[in-house]
C-alpha cells in the first residue's frame, strides 16, 4: 500500500483521489488507532472543515465512520486548522479530524488528524492508521450497535472560544492600527477579521465572502497583489494575508511591500530575545528559510536550527527542546506558549502588537534581516523521486553548488503534497540566482515531464 499520508495530513482531488470511501476509512481507522482503550466513556472526537464545497460531503464520510466506530463526535463547521486544534485540547477530546488542502486549489481537499491536547501526529502513529485503514478493507472489528453506536453533536460557539484565547496572547490594545486582511475566501473568513477587531485593530476584510468555490483563487497568501493594493488605496498600516485554512500569515507593509515568514519570524525573535521568553535564544526554521535569518540571528546572539521541510519537523524540534519559537518562510508561525500548530490569526496578532509595543512601522521591524536573491521554481512533474533524483539533475546541482561556493546554496526537494520538484537557488544577485535555478529546474523537466491535464 503507498503512503496515504503526506507532509501535511491525507491529500488529494477531492472525490477521484481523495474519495468519501477514503474519508470514511481513515476516519475510521483513526478511531480505532487513537481511541483509549481503558476508557468507561466512548471516545471524542471533533470535526471541522475550511470553505471548499467537498468539505460537506467528506465531513459527512468523516462524521459517519467515527459514529460507525463508536466514537461521540463533535462537528465545530467552518474554522481555521489551528481552531481545530486548540478545541480539541479544550474540549478534551481523544483527537480532532481537519478536513482541508490549505493553500493548495479549490478541487483538492485533506484530511488532517490531530491526536489527544491538538497534536499533530508523530509518523508512527500516521503508519499505524495506515495499516488499519488497509485492514479495514476486510473488517476484523465488532461494529457497534444499539446504544454503543456514535452521537453526533454541534459545537457553535467553537470560533468564540477560539477568538478569545487568540486576544487573551497580546498584552497591549491594537488601537490606532488599520489592518487589511486577506482571508482567501477561506476558514479565517469570520474569525480573522473578528479577531483583529476584538484586539482593538481597525479592519478592513479582503477575501472574506466564501462561496465553496472561490478559496484561494487568486487571494490569500500566495497571491498578494491584490491585498497589496488594498492597502495602499486604504491608508492602512499593514496587510495580514492567510491560506485556506489560515495556519499560515505573510504581511505587507504600508506602501506593499512584502514581508514573509522568515521576516515574521525574525521580527518575533528579536521582540521575545529582548523579553527573555525565546528559549535559549534559539529559533526553529526549515532549510527554505533564507539565509539571511541565520546571518540576522547570529548578528544578535540567537541560534537558528534547521529542519526538513514541514511545520509538523519544526514542531517535533520545539517539543523535544522545548524551544519557544519557529516557523516557515511560507508563513506557518509556530508559538507553542499559545498554540499546538502554525496559527496565521495568532502571528498576525502578535506582530502587531510589536508594532504597538516599539512604536515603529512594519517596514523599519522588518528590515532586521536583509533577504539574500532566492528563486524558488515549482517543477511540474510525472514522478517526483526521478525528477529530483535523476543523474543529469544531480550532476546540474553539483555544477551549481561549486560555481556559488560559500556566497549561496542549491535546495532540491519533492514536494510531499503535489506532483512537483522545488529547486530553489540563493546567490549573491538575482541574475545569478535565476540563472542557476533555471539550469536545474530544466533538467528535472528533463528527467520527468508532466503529464498533461486531461
């Protein structure tokens, strides 16, 4: 059996890849595995979904296999990924199911578990489900019946639990921003713009009217032209922009300039550097981090460590070091003093009340890094492991590696959640860093073209 989950949970084309059969096995599967077994109650679980239109009928999958299975099942609707989480830890629940592609298009969807306090989970447990779920093909369990099989209930005031913890994290009142927020037709639709307005800020909503169709399409934080100009004609101080299911947040300054994750990052671990609250005055990053926040960092005594690629390898990094910081360049920000996953509304949050706190515009709080040129190329793909490991791509990035020496560095990686090659290049210039992402990226279209859509 292939591996079903990716870097990010279960992943497909909802209903060809990704089907209501699928949902409902893994769903079941996740009962069977993560349930404890010495309980005198059935198990909790709680659901929850983003805005795409196969979200209702995989929740409804979801919903009936834990019922199937016997555990009492919480649905919580429309909220971001880390809502999920936090009220899965709040509610006590023995685990929580996300259904949700994130950033990815409109037709794709997923399907994320998190275990016991809102934890994502660790890659043993993920096979362990796998198994089962390849068991459940010829069922080896007793299915309830009578008054043993699940109940199904709604948690409606989920979002209002959530939006209070998510204020209750910053001190100073967000008075006198102006913030526009991109919510990408997406989970954060309500709850971001909420938020931003419980903490004082003046919001204005971008993105904010789902339709089931229209997540990510165009907006959010992979498609900042359109927040970037919204905040100029609003006289706004700073744009928040989310994915999806709103676990990530990248930021604009006043006059639109971008600000990623590694910005946002070194923006937080300066202000809790000064705080004392950065443990061991370490930050977590991944090997897509720019190079720039290492120099940044050592500049100011912090430690920055790498991980793979994956908030889920950031997270496992700040739990077995108990660190207090770390996140990606995409913008998934991780504070475990506030939350068990990437939270885009808690980041956008606390950077602005950085911005409160020192006075100082968003432009000036980001220049504590200087970005070195990084091209990154998305290489469509047949199959991932040749267009990343064929011999004319691997000679290409020694050639690549050898002509920066120590002024850049070459990351090739599959993605492990489409049919893509990343290479990314970093240079002392652009040209240079375009040039030799170029040469690379045209070997793995070498190596394994894509095949065309039907």
């Amino acid at each position: 059996m292939a591996r079903l989950f990716g870097t990010d949970g279960v992943r497909g084309r909802a209903n060809a890849d990704l089907t209501p059969e699928l949902a409902m096995a893994v769903a079941v599967a996740a009962a069977h595995t993560l349930a404890e077994k010495d309980k005198t109650h059935p198990p909790l679980a709680l659901v929850g979904r983003d805005t795409r239109a196969s979200g209702e009928m995989l929740e409804a999958a979801v919903v009936a296999g834990l019922a199937s299975a016997g555990a009492n099942v919480l649905r919580v609707g429309v909220l971001p990924t880390p809502a999920v989480a936090f009220l899965v830890s709040e509610a006590k629940a023995d685990f929580g199911v996300m259904l949700s592609a994130s950033h990815n298009p409109m037709p794709d969807n997923g399907v994320k578990i998190f275990a016991a306090g809102g934890q994502k989970l660790p890659d043993e447990v993920e096979l362990q489900i796998e198994a089962a779920v390849e068991a459940n093909s010829t069922p080896t369990w007793e299915r309830p019946t009578g008054a043993d099989v699940g109940r199904v209930h709604d948690l409606i005031d989920g979002a209002e639990h959530y939006v209070q913890h998510l204020v209750g994290s910053i001190g100073p009142s967000l008075n006198g921003l102006k913030v526009v927020v991109d919510c990408a037709n997406g989970a954060a639709s309500e709850v971001a713009p909420a938020a931003y307005r419980k903490a004082g800020a003046e919001v204005v909503a971008l993105n904010a009217e789902p339709d089931g169709i229209n997540i990510n399409d165009g907006c959010g934080s992979n498609h900042l032209d359109g927040l970037r100009a919204a905040v100029v004609r609003h006289g706004a101080h700073l744009g928040l922009a989310h994915d999806g299911d709103a676990d990530r947040c990248v930021a604009v300054t006043a006059d639109g300039a971008e600000v990623d994750g590694d910005q946002i990052m070194a923006i937080l671990a300066l202000a809790m550097h000064e705080a004392g609250t950065l443990t061991g005055d370490t930050l977590v990053a991944t090997v897509m981090s720019n190079l720039g926040l290492r120099l940044a960092m050592s500049a100011r005594g912090i430690r920055l460590v790498e991980t793979r690629v994956g908030d889920r390898y950031v997270l496992d990094e700040l739990r077995a070091s108990g660190l207090a910081l770390g996140g990606e360049q995409s913008g998934h920000i991780v504070l475990p003093a506030y939350a068990t996953t990437g939270d885009g509304v808690l980041t956008g949050l606390q950077l602005m009340a950085r911005m409160v706190a020192t006075g100082q515009p968003l432009a000036e709080l980001a220049s504590a890094m200087t970005k070195l040129p990084q091209i990154l190329i998305n290489v469509p793909v047949a199959d991932r492991a040749v267009g990343a490991g064929a011999p004319a791509v691997l000679a290409a990035v020694a050639d690549v590696e050898a002509a920066l020496g120590e002024t850049g560095r070459v990351l090739l990686r599959p993605s492990g959640t489409e049919l893509l090659v990343r290479v990314m290049v970093e240079a002392a210039t652009q040209e240079v860093a375009e040039a030799a992402a170029e040469r690379i990226a045209a070997e793995v279209r070498l190596a394994s073209p894509a095949v065309p859509s039907s």
